[in-house]
C-alpha cells in the first residue's frame, strides 16, 4: 500500500504498492478565481496530491475535452486564457519573455532588491499560474524570490543557468496571514521522504508546510525540476524552480484542451 497525506494529521490509503499505477493515476488541480475562469488544466500523469487540500476534481466534462482533442494553445494564449495580466516582454536569450504582474492566481511574488518587474519565459509563468493552488493549498500567499531572469553560468561551469532564459525562479520565503512567515534556510527540515512517501515525517509544523510544497510541485509535472536544500549547498535557502520552454513540454494539449473547454462551458 501507498500511503499519502491528506493534511497536517494524518494519512490515506490510496491503493496497493504498484508505482506504475501510481505513476499513470491523474490528478486535477481546479484553477478558479484566477480571471473568473474555472478549469482545471494540471492533469498530469504522475501528479501527487500531497495534501488532499486541493480539489481534485475535474469541471471540465470529458466530451468537452474530447472534442478539443489536440489543439494546442500558444503559452501566451493560454496565460491570458487563465486570466493572467501579462504583457509582452523582451530579454536577450527568453524566447517568449513575458512582464507579469505581482499577483499569480492568488499568490503575490516579491524580489529582493530588483526591480518590480517579474520577466519570465511565458512557460514558467503560466506553470506557477497553475500551481498556484498548491500555495494557497498551505496558506501561502506571498512569495520572495531571488533571481528569477538573470543573464548567469552555473556555479562552476561556463554553461548558462537557466535563469538566462527567462525558465527559472529561485523562491526564499513563504508567507500567509495566518501563516506567518516561513524561510527555506530556517525551516525546511532537509533529508525527508522516499520515492513512496515523499513526505516522510517533519518534526514541525513549518517543516510539513514546506515538505508539502515541495512534494506538491516536484510530483505536479509543471516543472522540470524543483531543486532544494537536499540536492546541494548552493540551494541551502532557497528552492530553484524550474520550467520547460512550451515547445518541449508534453502537456501542452492537455492544458490547451482544458483551457478552451472551460473557456466555452463559461460561456453557457
Ligand atoms: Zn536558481
């Protein structure tokens, strides 16, 4: 058996050790109150519910999405399908730079000493647009990051960061009303969970907000990597986050399909 969290208390039971099954279970995170559009659009293979805090699931009806079959969006359309204000950017190296406004569904993103504008490539953009249930899911609803697109190599090498491309963003605190304020370097207990419980056991409560997170994002396939303080030193206060560029990812259909489906049900 599987088991998995469903909230700070405890656990379910959500089927017998088979990982391929897990593997190819889907999961629907609802996006609403993002632009009035409700649809849901991260159903992805693989997706782990890790808190059971977000709805899982689907509006959007499967002859809907039949019919829609195949088409795909560009990111840019999709964004702005979501309801996001985003307004065309232009970087050197980001193949669809896009200037994002502060607040991603409900989720306000604040840099440190940069400037306000947030330049992102659109895919990463509408993949935290996306994820932004799994914040609000943990009380989260204010986020300071570090770099987000930066022109720089990889620590030690000479091979650009993907920073350079507009596809990364490296996030320091988490903060909510009720939450209060929650560092990575403070409070994210390093060394837990396994490929069959990712959560594993946090001895504090800031620590499983954290875990949840990261389990939440990492098993999401909205990105291509989330690297934190158990990969290396150099992400000792901070989780990288990371996208695909729209062209190589795999769920653009899905999110296409689901975007118009939802868009054309919100017009009944
Ligand atoms: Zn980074």
């Amino acid at each position: 058996m599987i088991r998995f969290p469903v909230g700070r208390d405890g656990y379910r039971w959500i089927g017998k050790t088979n990982w391929s099954c897990f593997v190819v279970s889907l999961c629907c995170v609802v996006i609403s109150g993002i632009g009035g559009i409700r649809v849901s659009v991260a159903d992805h293979s693989g997706v782990v519910d890790t808190s059971g805090v977000v709805d899982t699931s689907s509006v959007v009806d499967t002859s809907a999405r039949a019919k829609n079959k195949g088409k795909s969006l560009s990111c840019w359309d999709a964004l702005r399908g979501l309801g996001v204000k985003a307004k065309r950017a232009r970087a050197q190296g980001v193949t669809d730079a896009v200037e994002i406004p502060e607040t991603l569904g409900a989720v306000t993103y604040r840099g440190y000493g940069q400037p306000k504008t947030l330049i992102l490539d659109c895919s990463l953009a509408l993949s935290l647009a996306i994820a932004a249930p799994y914040f609000a899911a943990q009380g989260i609803t204010r986020v300071r990051y570090s770099s987000a697109y930066q022109r720089r190599f990889i620590r030690g090498t000479k091979r650009l960061s993907h920073h350079s491309f507009g596809l990364a963003i490296d996030l320091h605190t988490f903060s909510g009303d009720v939450l209060g304020t929650l560092t990575i370097r403070d409070d994210y207990e390093q060394g837990l969970g396994d490929v069959s419980n990712c959560l594993g056991n946090p001895l504090t409560e800031n620590g499983l907000v954290l875990r949840k997170l990261w389990c939440q994002l990492s098993s999401s396939q909205l990105f291509r990597i989330i690297l934190g303080p158990d990969f290396d030193a150099d992400h000792y206060n901070h989780f990288h986050v990371e996208a695909l560029p729209w062209s190589e990812r795999s769920d653009r259909s899905l999110i296409s399909e689901r975007l118009i489906a939802g868009t054309r049900s919100n017009a009944h």
